[in-house]
C-alpha cells in the first residue's frame, strides 16, 4: 500500500506564494530544457562533422 499524501493546509498568502514558487520553477525547467536541446543539437552537428572528417581521412590514407 502506498503512503497517504497529507498536504499541510495553508493559508491565503502562503497557498499564493506556494503557487508563485511553483510557477517559477517550472518556468526554470522549461527554459534549462530549452537551452540543454539547443547544446545538445549543436554537440550532435559536431559529432556528425567529425565523423565525416575521420571517414575522410581514413579514405586519403587508403588512397
């Protein structure tokens, strides 16, 4: 049986701030994914471009 969930009554202020709090950090975590999708797409384009290189080279040395 899984643990029973209480939550603590709060008051007006603190039940807004509670959800202010929670706002932002989910606003935190769009953005942090944002910017980790836009790093990892450009480490992935230069992952790509070394691979190709190391084909290349490997292909001159062949020659």
């Amino acid at each position: 049986m899984s643990p029973r969930i209480i939550p603590i009554p709060l008051s007006g202020d603190l039940r807004k701030a509670q959800a202010k709090g929670v706002r932002h950090a989910d606003g935190l975590h769009d953005t942090y994914f944002e910017q980790s999708k836009l790093i990892r797409s450009t480490a992935e384009a230069k992952i790509r471009e070394a691979d190709r290189l190391e084909c290349t080279h490997v292909g001159v040395d062949n020659w």
